[in-house]
C-alpha cells in the first residue's frame, strides 16, 4: 500500500466522505476552468472561479484583488496573446 492509501484507510468514515467531496469539488473546479478556455477564454468564466475577495498574481503581471479586478485583466490577457476579442 502506498502512504496516502494508508492514510485514507486510518481515516473515519466522515472523513473519508469529506475528502471525497473535496476532490469532487476540486474536479468541478478544474473542469469549469477548462470550460472557460474552451469558451474563448471567457474572462467571466474565468474570474467566477475565484471567491469575491480572491487575487490572482503572476510573475510579470502584477496582483490583481477581487474579481472585479481580475475580470478586466483577463479580458486583456485573452486580448493579447488569443486575440479572441
């Protein structure tokens, strides 16, 4: 057995249903991601995808706070380098 499968197996049964669940999550998470590429970049698919007060920061790009904020720097990013405008 490897150490994450012993680790699931010392699990409660609670907690292995929340872990479930936020794999779940994560997976729904990285498919709307890939929903939002596939629509043209969509910055509002992207930007939804962070809480209201979550920031997105890149090497070279700066920090941008809230998804107010990210929304429109997406949208230039998409412009750019996808020329999807």
């Amino acid at each position: 057995m490897s150490d994450n499968q012993t680790n699931v197996a010392s699990l409660s049964l609670e907690e292995r249903i929340t872990r479930m669940e936020d794999v779940h999550a994560i997976n729904n998470l990285k498919a709307k991601y890939v929903e939002a590429c596939d629509n043209d970049h969509d910055p509002g698919g992207f930007s939804s995808l962070f809480a209201e007060d979550g920031s997105w920061e890149g090497p070279g790009h700066g920090i941008y706070k809230g998804r107010d904020t990210i929304k429109p720097f997406i949208e230039e990013i998409r412009d750019r380098y996808f020329g999807c405008a």
